[in-house]
C-alpha cells in the first residue's frame, strides 16, 4: 500500500505508479474510539489551487470548496463498518467543474483531507449532512459546510491527515515532480514486493495529535 504521509504526500495526475485515486483508500487508526465515529473526505480547496509557484504552504481555500468527496458515518472499528452518505468520490473523478462559461479543468495542488470525527453521546444519531443531500448527491458536494455539520451533530475532531494532488501539469514545477516520481517508485517497489497481486492502494493514516502527518 501506498502510506499517506502528510505534506509529504503529492500525487500528479496520470503519472505512472500513482496509487488508485479513483478507488476508496483504506483508512487505519489505531487508537481506541469509545464511540461511533464518522469519517469525512473533503477537499478545501476547490476549485482554485491550494498554492501557486513556489508557495510553501497552503494560503487560501477555494471558493467553492470545501467539496465533499466521502461521508462515512456509524463507523466502530474500521470504516467498512460504517454506513455511507456519501459515496467516496476521488480527486480524478472531480478534474472538471461548470461556470457560466462552460466546462473547464481544475488546476494546481489540492488538499484532500480526511478527517476523523467522534460522536460525544452514545447511541446518537447523525441528524445533518452539512447541506449533503443523498437525493441529488452532485448538486450539494459543493460547498459542504464541515463547521455547521460539526456543531450540529456534536462532533469532537479526534484526527486528520491528507495528501496533495496535482489537478493540471500547468503550474508544476518539473524538479519537484521528477523528485516525487522517484519516492513513488520505490514505495510502489516496496509495496510490490509485500503484495504479490500487485494491486497499488493507498493508505490513510489517522493519529491524534498528529495532524497532517503520519
């Protein structure tokens, strides 16, 4: 598997031993959750890039973001054991957003964050989506309102994690993408040989107190 490390993390778009983005990734804590916990795939930054040129950190979020990619919610020990909202929808799937003047790509480095959530009241029920409608699921990603869905549904942030993605080759910078092409590989080479089949996934590692980081 591919591990999710943070700002470490930067996945480009069709380059070769990139994890299936398109596929829900495997999520893993290992602490204990004494309540049902809700998992939560967003993305803050949509539809502008997160940073352009050699920015070092993130500095605004999209006007249209966040968009939600994955609600999870009833989870105890892992996320199959949950019941999905949303269903998971990956970065490459969303490479496109409509304006007034058409259909037109997304570009730069986007966040996608995951974010572990925690119910303070046992046997409670999730009453709000934050604006999520399951009935028109491509009208209400946009949007989604994580603070509202939080305050409402009593939620306490236990953990969180995410990676970059790479939306258009447009503002890259070469050096750096050759630079991350090579860890891919090796960790592509390392899953390889502990997974026969193959099969390249990605994992996302959830740890309190340690956010943005494996």
């Amino acid at each position: 598997a591919t591990p999710i490390r943070g700002r470490r993390s930067l996945f480009w778009r069709g380059a070769a031993h990139t994890p299936a983005l398109s596929q829900p990734p495997a999520i893993h804590w290992d602490y204990p959750s004494s309540y049902a916990s809700v998992i939560v795939c967003f993305d803050p930054d949509h539809t502008e890039p997160a940073m352009r040129g050699n920015e070092a950190e993130p500095t605004r979020g999209g006007s249209r973001g966040p968009y939600l990619h994955w609600l999870v919610v009833g989870a105890t020990k892992d996320v199959q054991s949950g019941t999905t909202i949303a269903e998971y929808q990956g970065p490459e799937d969303v490479d496109r957003f409509t304006t007034a003047r058409g259909s037109r790509p997304r570009q730069g480095r986007h966040r996608i964050a995951f974010l572990h959530l925690m119910l303070t009241e046992r046997n409670a029920k999730i009453q709000y989506f934050g604006g999520f409608d399951p009935r028109v699921p491509e009208r209400t990603r946009e949007r989604w309102n994580l603070a509202r869905f939080v305050a409402l549904n009593k939620l306490y942030p236990v953990s969180c994690n995410f990676y970059y993605y790479q939306y258009s080759d447009l503002l890259h910078d070469a050096n750096a993408e050759r630079k991350q092409l090579r860890s891919i590989r090796r960790t592509a080479a390392s899953a390889k040989a502990n997974d026969p089949s193959g099969t390249t996934v990605h994992t996302v590692y959830l740890k309190p107190g340690r956010l943005g980081r494996k």
